[in-house]
C-alpha cells in the first residue's frame, strides 16, 4: 500500500547552509529539523530535505511497512539501489530503479504523517 508522496530531497552539495537560508527564505519559515547530515523542512504535510551530497536525493513514495513495500517493489521487476536502512528515530528509507529507469524511493516515516491522515 502507497500512502502518497511524502519527502523530496535535494542533494546540495558543500552548500547546505546557504540551501537552507534559501529554502527558509523562500518558503516563509525555518526547518523542523537541521543537522549537517540533514535540514527538513515540513511543507504542507510533506517535507522537503536537503542533503550535503553531491548524489543521492530523490522523492520518496510513503509505505506503512518498508519491508512489504521493498518485497513488492523488488518482485515488481524493480532494481535495488539502496536496500531499506534505519536513518534514525524510527524511519527507514530505500530506494530502487523501476524498469524503465526512473528513480524510486520508499519512506517509512511514523512521525511524519501527511496532512489529510
């Protein structure tokens, strides 16, 4: 099961605190969380994140379990990019490639529920 969209993270490179003075600016408001791993922001019930890589990023599709979403992704035909890790505080994150290509990320997120739940 797919609960919608949920984050899209933006690789920033050496330039995170300036992504983020730009992010705060433009949207009216600071981030929920900043870090030097990371800076989210919560944006209407979905969150927008920066990330000091040069790589990496991507949108993340919620799943209420990683685990069954990863399995059905996978026997789906996807490809396995990033298997499931534990970023912390009880939120997991994968991501794969869907057979035409595109880029698919998944988010278990139990702190982060969209707007509408």
């Amino acid at each position: 099961m797919i609960l919608g969209l949920r984050t899209v993270i933006y690789p920033v490179g050496q330039e995170l605190q300036r992504a983020k003075e730009f992010y705060a600016k433009w949207l009216g408001f600071g981030p929920y969380f900043d870090q030097p791993f990371y800076v989210g922001f919560n944006v209407g019930g979905y969150e927008l994140g920066l990330i000091p890589d040069q790589d990496g990023g991507g949108t993340y599709w919620g799943v209420p379990s990683i685990a069954q979403a990863w399995e059905d992704l996978l026997a789906q035909g996807a490809t396995a990019l990033s298997p499931p890790k534990n970023v912390g505080d009880g939120i997991w994150v994968a991501m794969a490639c869907d057979p035409f290509g595109n880029r698919l990320g998944i988010i278990e997120n139990p702190h982060f529920p969209p707007a509408n739940e």
